[in-house]
C-alpha cells in the first residue's frame, strides 16, 4: 500500500479544514466506492474519506487474506494499518474530532487503528464486523483497558457470513476495551439496514457533534 491510500471524498478536504472527520473502511472484496451510499444518511457535518484497501480480491479489494494458511496473517494485516496510521495522524490534525466506521473486514480495520492509536479517535462504528482475533505488537490494548473507546456495534444475530467463533471473539475482547453500544437488527443478513443507518446518524450525533459543542478539542 502507498503511504497515501486511495480515497474517495464526499467533499473537498481543503475547503473544511477543521471539519470533524469520518473515515469509511469497506468490507472483503468491496471498494472506496462501496460505502458511499451510507452518506446521505450520516450527519452532513462530517467531512467523510472512504478508503480503498491494497490487496485486490475478485473485481474488489481486501485488508489482508480471510481464508487459508495466511488468514489474518499478521506481516499483512501490519502492512494493511501501518501507512493507515501515518495517514490517518496527518489528516486529524486540527479536526474537530475522527470517527471511523468499518463494514465487516472494515470494522477490524477501525478497531485496530484505534488500538494503534488510543485516545485519537472519538468513535468507531461497527457494521456486521469483527475484531482481530490477535493483538500486534505496536497495540496499546492496556490504555484502552483504563480508557475504553465508544463504539457502536450493529449486526445481525444470524449474520450469515462472520462466523460465532470471531463474533464471540470480538464480543469477549469488546467487553474489557470498549463502551460499547450493541444493538442485534433481526433478518439484516450482512448488511446495513435502513433502521441501522438511522442509529448510526443518531449515535454519531450525540457522541460526536453533541461532545463537540460541550468540550471542544483546543
């Protein structure tokens, strides 16, 4: 991966330099392009960067490898978040506040940029997604055992794709490391719902833009 991803903007970033920021990571074989959808449905305040992943997979992209012998490898996963975290530290400078949001493959993406980072980013959004079963040596797991993030998890209990062994995974590591708000939206598939957008707008509202105005970053 380039030490600049490949991005897709809902708007120009130089013309909302202090913006609060919300960085889209798509899910295994998705693109840049993927989530974009969600954004007519996100508070309009956020300048939004939606970011392609480096490994190709079919017509899409992958973080790092899902299946087989280099499932969650960690020399990829590590070469997937590295420039991601060099990245990510410049364009939150002067912001208002960075959330991240990650679909499936994405969400693991969100949380380890978090764990690599703690106490740079006001929130993460989980749709129908995991956490890395393992830790990599540059995470600071144990900031966020005393200082949990905010995190809001939406899934589908039946979730045909992300197997119980990772959510339950997941589900354990959450319970020491993040505030975590979970909400189960029956017959979803591995998807996103129209009710879960409408959570995810009212989440990001008051944990984010609301947190803004009552203790503003300076």
């Amino acid at each position: 991966m380039s030490e600049t991803p490949v991005v897709e903007w809902n708007r120009d970033p130089a013309a909302s330099p202090e913006a609060p920021l919300l960085v889209l990571f798509h899910g295994f074989g998705a693109d840049e392009k993927d989530l974009m959808g969600l954004v007519p449905g996100l508070p309009s305040e956020f300048l939004v960067a939606s970011v392609r992943a480096p490994q190709r997979e079919g017509y899409g992209y992958r973080w790092y490898p899902l299946h087989g012998d280099d499932a969650f490898d960690p020399v990829q996963v590590t070469a997937a978040l590295e420039p991601l975290i060099e990245w990510l530290r410049e364009l939150a400078a002067g912001r208002e506040s960075v959330s991240l949001l990650g679909f499936s493959q994405g969400m693991s993406v969100a949380t380890s940029l978090v764990r690599a980072m703690p106490g740079a980013i006001d929130a993460v959004i989980g749709l129908s997604g995991f956490t890395l079963p393992e830790p990599l040596p540059f995470f600071r797991d144990e900031e966020l055992e005393k200082e949990p993030f905010k995190l809001f998890w939406g899934r589908d209990p039946q979730d045909p794709v992300v197997n119980d062994l990772i959510v339950n995974l997941s589900a354990e590591w959450l319970l020491t490391h993040a505030d975590t708000t979970k909400v189960q939206y029956q017959g979803m598939g591995h998807g996103v719902s129209p009710q879960e957008l409408r959570h995810v707008n009212e989440y990001l509202t008051h944990y984010v833009l609301k947190a803004e105005k009552s203790s503003p970053r300076g």
